[in-house]
C-alpha cells in the first residue's frame, strides 16, 4: 500500500489553455492524473484503459466494446444498473466508449458527489467477474447488435468507415476491423471469453484515472489510494500486436459499392503520420486547409466553383500505434459521376503538394485548431479525458498542456511536405458509392465537411453505452 | 481487493443557473448578456423574428436558404472571402430557421470576439444575397432531400408531422421545405424574405463566456449597433391543432434491419404549469437507460439500443397558444418489432394503472436538478438555453425557477402529467421499416388503424 505520488510538475502551463496537472503513481500501478479548477462547482472522473479493438483477436471482434457494456452490469456491490442508478441519481452524467485504442469510463458529478464515482470505479475494477453472468452478456450482445444496426446497417452509407479502414490496414493487422465489430463475431463472444478478456487487461496498472474540477487534490488523491489501492496489478498483458506499416500504401486501393443509398459518393482514406509527432500535427493543418471548413480548397473548387458536390471534407482520425487516417468524404451533386470528381480532387492535391499553404491559409487553419481544442478544454470532462489520452497513449499527460502550442508552430513547408509525401494517388483507398435505387438517376446528397470530420475523428469508430442527451 | 462501504455525499456547493443581464442598443436590438468565467470560447446567439409561418405561401424552405445566404457575402466581402474572414478568427458561424424563428450562432474565442461580432453584424446588417450563390443554396438544398429521405429518423419525423398536424398548418411541412417549394426560391424571394422579417428591433442578442476584459457595451455598439431597421408591426400566431386519435404508418423501406419508431402526440405550451411535472414524468417513463422503456426494451429484452420519450417545444407564447411534440422515439431490430411494441404499450398502461413510484420520483429529481452544473458548464449550452427563453417568450429566469419547481414536483403530480402526455390510445405511431415483417403483427397489436405508404 501507499504511494509514491510524482513532485508537482503541474505549474508550468501553458498561458493559452490555463491547465495545469499532477501525476501520482499508486503502488499497484494506477496513475493518477489531477487538475484542480474551482469555477464550477463539478468533478469529473476519467479513467482509460489501455485496451481497444486493436488488442482484439481474429474471431472475437468487437469484444473491447461487447466488454465495456457488461462493465455497467454490475460489480461486486453494485447490483444490476446500480453503476447508472447512482450516478445518475446524485446528478451525475456517465458513460463509456470504445476506440481502436482504449476504451474509457468517464462520470461527471456535481463536486461533492466525487467520491461515490470513485468507489464505484474502483468497484468494477476490482470485482467485476463476481457479478458478471451469462445473462447480462446475452441481453448486452442484443444491445450492441441492435447498436450496430441503428448507427451503421440501417443507415445510407453507414459501413463505410469500415470499409475504408479495412483496406487502409491490410488482412491481419490489427486495425484491419472497427471497434464495432461483425454480428458473427459477436455471437461467438462467450462467457468465457469475457473473463479472459476482463482479467487480461482490466488491471490497476493498464489504466490512468484522471480528476478534474472542484476537487482538494490531496482529499482526492487519498480517496484514489483508499479505493483502487488494493486492487492487485498484474503483467498478464500479452505485448499488443505491432501496428507498424509503410508511410504509403504503394498503390490505389479501389471498392465501388453499388447500393440503395441517395447519391453517388466518393470516399477516401490517406495513411498519415502517426499522433503524438510533429508530421501528424502538419498533416491536421494540411487536411484543415484543404477540406476543414466552407474556406477549404476542396469546399471551394468542388461545392463553390465546380459544383460538383454538396459537401465536401477532409478529416483526421489521429493514431498513435498505427498510421493515422485522413478522411476525405464527397457526395455528389446531382448528376455528377464520380470521376470528375476524383479528376478534381487530384489536381487539388497535387498543387497543395507543390505551393504548400499560403500564410493566410496556414492562420485560418491554426485559429480553426486553437478553436477545437479551446472546446474540448471547455468542460472538466473534455480537459479529463485529454490528460487520459497524452498519459495512456503517449506516457505523459503533461504533453496535453502543450498541444495547442505544438500546432501552432508548424511551418508552411512542413504542412507541404506532409502532403507531398501522404496525399497522392499510390496512398489511399477509394470509395465509391454508385446508388441502385429507384431514384439512381438523378441521385444526389447533402453530407457536409463537419460530417467527414466527425466520422474521421472517431465519433463513428466508437460504440457508446449510452447515448448522451436528454431534453427538458 | 478491500471492499468500503459506499460513501455517504459531501456538503453540497450552491450552484444557480446564471442570470443574464439585459439591455438594449439604440437600434432596439434586446441584448443579454452573461460573463462565465473560464470560458475562453465565447457563445453569441442571435435570435430573428421570422417564423416560419411568416414564409410566403408554396416557398416553404425560404427562411432556412435565407439563413444559410446570410454568411454568402455581405457588403465589405464576397462569400469566399467572408468564410475565410471568419475562420481567421477561429470562429464558426451557423444559421439555421424553425418554427419560432431564425437562429444565427456565432462561437469565437473571447480573444478575437470583436472581429467575430463585426462579421456577424455585416451578415445581418448588409448581407449581400447574390444571385448565384442562392441558386447553389437552392441546389444544394434540392440535393439534401433524398438523403433526408433516406435517413429513417428524418423520415419517421417528416412522416408524423404530415401525418398528426392539419394539412394547411405550416408545422405539418418539412423546416426546410420540400422539392417542389425549393425549387421555386430564387434571390429576390431570398430578398424579400429578409426584407419583411429581419430588423434590430425584433431581435436579440445573447452573449456568453469569459468576458473579462471585454467592453461589451463598446465593442457592441460598433458592431450590431450599426445595423439599422424600422419598426415592424405585430405578429398573430396562427394556432396550432392536430388529430392525435391513434393510429399506426408504416413507411416501406424493404431490407431494413431495423424498424424506426416515433410515436407523437401534440402537448401543450410550455407556458402550461403542467411542464415541469411533465418533463419528470417523461424522464421517468423514458428519459435514460434506467428509464421504465429502457428497462424492459433495453435492459431486460436486448430488442433496441436504446427507446426515449421526450417533450419537444415547436413554438411557445407568452399567451400560451403554442404547441409542443410529445413522443417515443427508438430503433428495435426487424424481426422483434410486434413483440417491442407489445411491450412498449404495456409499459404505457402499467404506467397509466399503477403510476409511478416515490422512488423513481425522487432519482429523477435528483438527476434532473443534480446535473443541472454540468449541463451548462459551457458558454454555448448557456447561451443556447438563454437564447430558447427568448424565442418562447418565457422570463430570463425560466431555467432558474423550473429547477426550483422540479424538486416540488410530487410523485402524484408527476404520474398525472405523464399518463395525460402518452394515453395509449392517442398515439400516431410511424414505423419506418421493412412492410412486408412488420405489418402483420403490428396489426394483431390492436394499437389502431394501419396504412403503409412508401
């Protein structure tokens, strides 16, 4: 027991983002990251494992997020929903979600109600295999199949994404399958397989807690130790499997799906630079230029100028174990084929690789940067949930307090390098949707730059336990 | 691992919804405004006076091509050169028309806020509408509505609003028009829209963040203080009916996977002093996973990933002549859809016959009040919820007092609210699915008439 908590490195903040952050060791191995901020009179509580649909095997996809919903069925003394039921009924918002890299739990609490999301954190942690039965398993994996269904099967276009990342990350890579997995897969999920699952990687020392808000850090560091202390840490975590691929794919990969869907579309996934390197920070300004936003080239050229589409966008999936994804999503314009289209985007791509962005371009994609994060940094749950994410996936949450800076100190050339060297023909996987329906004449579309962004961003990579939102 | 017993809360720290401050500009624009500390990125809602009511008859969709052409160029840049004048300022800028009105959202950081309040003042003040950026809203617009089709929540909705709502109601059309209006909306109908209905007098600002630092008054007055208008004479609402008596649409979609459920009914103003019993009630029926219809749909029987009900504000008045959506909303797999809505019923009329529970009754005070903070942490949730007030003609403090009236809410009162809301009997059920799996057991479910349309 006790801890060996790291000195007070938090007192170097950044002045743009005014964050600042401790990092404390348990012994059992849980960091605990804290961030003390008493405007609002809220908590939040994060906590992500270092486990996602990339650690998962051939046969068993989808397992990472199937298990995180059987992590609100219940622990050795929390009964049924009572993990919902708390929260819930102390003021508190929650939920889960899951991603190629790890999955997280994150509860928001009115501050003086802290301390329960704590204990019932710790309780799951500790003890969720003697709860955890046949029962909830078969009830959860009808949820995730009808979660698939609802937000990919039964929508225009829904299975794109998976698509494209399956040809972006060859058979057998770990990123070869999305983190919802296929209906097959999830119906072979057993009991056992959730076990197996749980006591692999639901250790104390794969994970990071993170506390934000109205919090006394020593209070709050002294409730982590007296709560998670005594979870025991293991190394049963088999070493992941390496994600490591060439820069450029070598050639253009090609699928045309012909489908009931509203209009032809034309989708691509380009592989980038990794996260957590300056390139992978080029390559977001790259991306942001050319289709972030209605002053993007492609927005311009295609929907403006040529108009040949009704949307068009560029987006960033960043990852930090394999290439990052940008995502480029186009619905035509009515009548339009797809290869004027592509002849367009080609031309696009190819004087950004040669001229770079201009100095005004590079400004209005920093300040669109800045924006993004100054919004995620807005609520104790965003500011939380990026300190989990610089400590799980790059070793140090500090590097969180830094990443607007980091953005903001790309240059020209090294936002037309990345281009030059990603953003070409040999380097991505196309998709194209030709529509079958009844209306397959005259088909067209909406879809809008901040769709592509969001879908890219991992919004559709991931399953959620619960959808936020409710209306008073 | 040491098991503790579940801790007991701490002190609660007080927390009120934050009340704006309220002025005028000598133009008449209604301001409002709020500083949150912290909150670097500052929220700017501007509301406009121009329902959709107000829309010339057979050009439904004028007001929403109206609100997109606004950020199309103004008289100081053309459209190109005003979308990257405003992301220079790391701002985005959304205009979108409802039934109450026109909603223009500026967020920017508090650091350039002056630059971004002068951009939302040439959009109102001088936008240009040039002839050939309408014509590409107008095509655009024409080319979204397939894919509106297509999406089965879009389509459920389109459904029940045709459906519930009489025909020569504007509220029974789509917001943003349908093929055959749009088509006929050109730059002079964009013109004349923007001509009758948008003026400083008739509109109100909301502002905010962390204002610290910032002359607002100032910095408003060389910005939104330079828009000019006249006065404009006085709305009636028209009223709002509709014909709840129960019946059931099924919308063909052959193949699909799953059924889209939408269940309405018309409610009542939110100036009703039912509402905050009702908005209790409807938590408590379907408000979350551990809601009655989660926890049977959900929870116990796997059928869906998750069914909620709601009470959705179309239009608000002070005279209390408006109306709202009260519905059901989900997604259940194909083959179950007979059994889920069985089920679905029967939760109804349990509620109906036994009510609900003290316990249930206190959770959902103590969520509904609870969040509260967390739900408007952020400049925008604020500025969103100040900006609705406005528009549904309710006092500034609205949000303050209803979570003062929510905890006096009785566990009676609350069952009263909710059964009066979803009566089984008067629901307008739409199912988008696939006609040929459904029908049949819908039909032996005896929850009114069935019609299939395509």
């Amino acid at each position: 027991m006790g801890h060996t908590a790291t000195p007070d490195t938090g007192s170097a903040a950044t002045p743009q983002v005014g964050l600042t952050a401790t990092e404390h060791r348990l012994a059992n191995g849980l960091r605990v990251v804290l961030s003390q901020d008493s405007l609002t009179p809220v908590a939040a509580v994060c906590l992500w494992y270092d486990v996602g649909s990339r650690h998962e095997v051939k046969g068993r996809t989808g397992l990472a997020h199937l298990f995180e919903h059987l992590m609100f069925q219940g622990s050795a003394n929390v009964p049924g929903n009572g993990h919902f039921e708390l929260v819930q009924s102390a003021g508190g918002s929650l939920n889960g979600t899951t991603s190629f890299e790890r999955t997280n739990y994150f509860e928001t609490m009115p501050a003086h109600q802290l301390e329960l999301a704590l204990w019932l954190e710790a309780d799951r942690m500790g003890s969720l295999l003697t709860a955890l039965d046949l029962e909830s398993l078969d009830n959860q994996r009808d949820v995730v199949k009808n979660e698939r269904r609802q937000r990919y099967d039964n929508v225009p276009y829904g299975t794109a994404f998976e698509r494209l990342v399956a040809m972006a990350f060859p058979e057998g890579h770990p990123y070869h399958h999305t983190p919802i997995g296929s209906m097959a897969d999830l119906d072979a999920a057993s009991l056992e397989d959730a076990r197996a699952f749980f006591r692999t990687y639901y250790a104390p020392n794969n994970a990071v807690l993170a506390v934000v808000g109205d919090i006394d850090p020593e209070q709050t560091l002294a409730w982590a130790e007296k709560y998670f202390g005594s979870i025991p840490g293991h190394n049963g975590k088999p070493a992941p499997r390496d994600g490591s691929l060439p820069g450029v794919i070598g050639e253009q990969l090609r699928e045309v799906v012909h489908e009931d869907v509203p209009s032809r579309a034309l989708m691509a996934a380009y592989r980038l630079p990794q996260d957590g390197t300056r390139e992978a920070d080029a390559a977001d300004l790259a991306l942001t230029v050319l289709g972030g936003g209605e002053s993007s080239r492609l927005h311009n050229r295609l929907v403006r100028r040529d108009r040949l589409a009704v949307g068009a966008g560029f987006g960033l999936l960043r990852l930090a174990q394999a290439p990052s994804l940008g995502w480029l999503d186009i619905k035509a314009s009515s009548g339009v084929d797809a290869d004027a289209i592509e002849a367009a985007v080609d031309e696009e791509l190819a004087r950004f690789a040669e001229e770079g962005p201009t100095p005004e371009e590079l400004e209005r994609a920093q300040a669109q940067i800045e924006r993004e994060w100054l919004d995620r940094l807005a609520t104790v749950g965003g500011r939380a949930d990026e300190l989990c994410r610089y400590s799980v996936l790059f070793g140090d949450p500090q590097l969180a307090l830094g990443a607007v800076s980091r953005v903001l100190e790309v240059t020209a050339e090294e936002v037309r390098a990345v281009a030059a060297a990603r953003l070409r023909p040999d380097n991505r996987a196309v998709l194209v949707y030709e529509p079958t329906g009844p209306q397959a004449e005259d088909a067209q579309d909406p879809g809008n730059a901040a769709d592509a962004g969001n879908a890219a961003d991992g919004g559709n990579a991931e399953g959620s336990s619960e959808e936020a939102g409710d209306e008073q | 691992m040491t098991f503790h017993p579940k801790p007991e809360a701490g002190p609660a720290r007080p927390w009120d919804f934050p009340a704006p401050e309220r002025s005028a500009l000598d133009n008449g624009l209604t301001v409002l405004h709020c500083h949150r500390p912290g909150q670097k990125v500052v929220a700017v809602e501007v509301s406009l006076d121009a329902p959709l009511y107000a829309e010339p008859e057979g050009l439904d969709g004028v007001a929403t091509i109206m609100a997109r052409a606004l950020s199309e160029g103004t008289d100081k840049h053309t459209a190109e050169e005003f979308a990257a004048e405003l992301e220079r300022c790391g701002a985005t800028l959304d205009a979108h028309a409802d039934h109450p009105g026109v909603r223009v959202s500026l967020e920017v950081p508090a650091s350039r806020l002056e630059r971004g309040l002068g951009l939302l003042a040439d959009a109102l003040r001088a936008p240009a509408f040039p002839d050939d950026e309408i014509e590409r809203l107008v095509a655009n617009r024409l080319d979204e509505i397939p894919h509106e089709l297509a999406n089965p929540v879009r389509r459920a909705a389109v459904a029940l609003y045709a459906d519930l709502f009489d025909a020569d109601q504007r509220i029974s059309r789509p917001r943003q028009g349908s093929e055959e209006t749009v088509r006929r909306i050109d730059a002079d109908a964009v013109r004349a829209f923007y001509a009758t209905h948008v003026r400083p007098s008739t509109a109100t600002v909301v502002v905010v963040g962390d204002l610290t630092g910032v002359g607002l008054e100032g910095v408003l007055g060389s910005t939104l203080g330079e828009w000019t208008g006249d006065q404009a004479k006085p709305r009636s609402h028209p009223a709002i009916s509709a014909d709840d008596t129960g019946r059931v649409i099924v919308v063909d979609r052959p193949g699909a996977v799953q059924t889209q459920l939408l269940m309405g009914r018309i409610g009542s103003d939110r100036h009703d002093p039912v509402w905050p019993a009702q908005v209790l009630g409807t938590y408590c029926l379907g408000g979350t996973l551990t809601s009655r219809l989660d926890r049977v749909l959900r929870e116990e029987k796997g059928y869906t990933y998750g069914v909620r009900a709601f009470g959705q504000v179309l239009r608000s008045s002070a005279d209390g002549g408006g109306a709202s959506m009260l519905a059901i909303s989900g997604s259940v797999a194909t083959e179950v859809t007979g059994p889920a809505l069985a089920d679905l019923w029967q939760v109804l009329r349990t509620l109906a016959e036994e009510g609900l529970t003290d316990d249930e009754r206190e959770v959902a005070v103590q969520n509904l009040v609870g969040v509260a903070p967390l739900k408007f942490e952020t400049a925008a949730a604020v500025a969103g919820t100040l900006a609705d007030q406005v528009e549904q003609e309710l006092p500034d403090d609205y949000q303050a007092q209803l979570y003062a009236r929510l905890a006096d809410v009785g566990t009676v009162e609350a069952t009263a609210a909710v059964v009066r809301a979803f009566p089984p009997d008067r629901l307008v059920s739409v199912l988008v699915g696939d006609a040929s799996a459904i029908v049949e057991p819908v039909k032996e479910l005896g929850i009114g008439p069935v019609t299939v349309v395509n």
